[in-house]
C-alpha cells in the first residue's frame, strides 16, 4: 500500500507517513485544508483539494479522458489508472498528463523535456545539511600567494645583488618553495574536503539524482589532462544545480558567471602566477558555499 506525507505549507514542517484511508480519516475530522499539500515520494507535492477521494463531501475532478464516476474509484485514485490527480502546488490546475501523480507502480508520464534538479528539495533533506565554512582554505590561500610572492621577489633580488653570498640566496628561495608547496599540499586537501561535501549535499537535495558523485567530483581532479578541464566544469555545473534549488526556494542565486570567469583565469594563470590560483579557487568555493548556506538558512524561515 501506498504512503502518503503531507503539510500544510510549502515552507512547513512535514507528517507523516500516513495510508490513504488515515489520511482520509484526518482530512474527515478537519486536519487537512484544502491547501494542504501530498506527495508519495516527498518530492513531488499535490494540493489536498484536488485528491480524488480525500474529501468524500465534495466531487474530484475526473480523469482526462475517464468516464469512471467518483462511486467507481478508489481512495485517492481513479478507477481507470490508479492515479492522483492534482495540480502543481504553485499553479492553477490544468488536467493533463503532466499533473498526474503515479502511484502503486502505475508507470509515470515521461515530459517533453526532463530536468535533472526541477524536483523542489523537502525539509527533511535541509535538516540534513550543515553549513560549512571557507576561512580556513582561503587563508591558506593568502599564505601560498605571499610564499609566491616571496619567491618572486628574492629571484630579483639575487639579480641585483650579485655581491651578496650565493649559497645563502639559495637557502632562502627553498625555504620560500617548500612554503609554498606545503601551503599547496593543505590547500588541495581542503578543496577536496569540500568538494566531496558540497557534492553530498547536492545529492542530498536532488535524491541522489544529481549525476556528479562526491567520490568522481574529487577523483576526476587527479585525472592528467582531463583535470583542467574538470576543474572548470565540475564547479560550475555544482553553481548550476545549486542555483536551480534557491530558485525553487525564492532565494538569490550563487554567481556562476563568478565562478566560470574564476576557474577559466586559475588555469591560464597557473603557470605564470601559480599563487594566483588558490585565490581564484577561493572566490569559488565562496560563491558557491555562500549560496549553500542561504538554502540551509531558509530552513529555519
């Protein structure tokens, strides 16, 4: 048999599970409004009102297509599909296939155009989120641009100086280079920490539909040659599944133009001006947790 959840609103907090006929029972004694919303996945929400069946007072709209009569069907299906017919929690009801709500193994209309994260996320996925923090690893990238820039600096000055002993230039370029390459091996570790958890949450939030894994988010990057273009890519489609969730929400979304322009410079520049990149790296990981949190946030809104 068939669960059902159900709240009253799109921000509040949700019940359930509940069989058809319990919920029928709560929506007889007067628990369920009318603009109550179900779902049978706690993905997809469905206004109370249009539940055939729910309020056995009223008549439910029919099938398209259907000539069963509402003493034919079932709780909350039609007698033909064993369907739930409801409208789109945020819009006028229009009986057509895509307002169909499957249940019980019935097969599910396939739209025109699928998108991968137009689910809306539901407060149990947000409370499983935990807001994460970017100081550490742009800290430490601050550190890796003045270890670069050290290093800069006493190559001219070596060049300027020429009277000056050799051997104690040298020990201070390496001592600037293996600054500079331990900041570098705590920077990596903390942007794959991060990487791995921002792409958790992003499974958290689609149902573990979105197609990026944090295991291949954070072992693509050590692929040769693929790894530039990763670490473009995988950034900015992370931006972009993000952003579909706070628009759902009706929050501000994260700055993908942001990211792009910061990920595309960190591979120009990384050669030239290899203390630039954390810091590009840095602004993006910003952009992107900073957008995170604010979906997290609206939990408590």
């Amino acid at each position: 048999m068939a669960q059902l959840w159900v709240k009253s609103s799109p921000d509040a907090q949700t019940q359930g599970p509940f069989t058809a006929i319990e919920l029928r029972n709560l929506a007889a004694a007067g628990h369920i409004p009318a603009g109550a919303l179900i779902s049978l996945d706690q993905h997809t929400w469905r206004s109370a009102a249009q539940v055939k069946g729910l309020y056995p007072s009223a008549p439910s709209p029919a099938a398209p297509g259907s000539t069963a009569t509402a003493s034919d069907a079932t709780p909350f299906s039609s007698a033909a599909t064993d369907t739930i017919y409801a409208p789109d929690s945020t819009t006028d009801y229009q009986p057509d296939a895509t307002t169909e709500l499957q249940r019980d193994g019935a097969p599910s209309p396939t739209p025109a155009e699928s998108i991968e994260y137009a689910t809306p996320h539901t407060e149990q996925s947000l409370w499983e989120l935990h807001p994460r923090g970017t100081f550490a690893f742009t800290f430490i990238a601050f550190l890796m641009l003045i270890a670069n820039g050290a290093v800069a600096y006493l190559a001219w000055f070596a060049q300027q100086h020429h009277e000056l002993s050799e051997h104690v230039l040298l020990l201070a370029s390496m001592g600037g280079a293996a600054a500079f390459l331990l900041f570098a091996a705590i920077a990596l570790i903390l942007w794959l920490v991060w990487v791995y958890g921002i792409h958790k949450d992003l499974r958290v939030l689609s149902g573990g539909r979105h197609t990026i894994s944090p295991g291949q988010a954070v072992g693509f990057s050590f692929l040769p040659l693929f790894d530039a273009f990763w670490a473009v890519y995988m950034p900015v489609r992370a931006c972009g599944a993000l952003n579909q969730h706070l628009a759902a929400r009706g929050l501000r979304k994260a700055s993908k133009g942001t990211v792009i322009t910061c990920q595309l410079f960190s591979i120009l520049f990384a050669l030239a001006i290899p203390g630039l990149t954390p810091i590009l790296y840095a602004l993006s990981m910003r952009t992107i947790q900073k957008g995170m949190n604010r979906l997290i946030a609206s939990q408590s809104t």
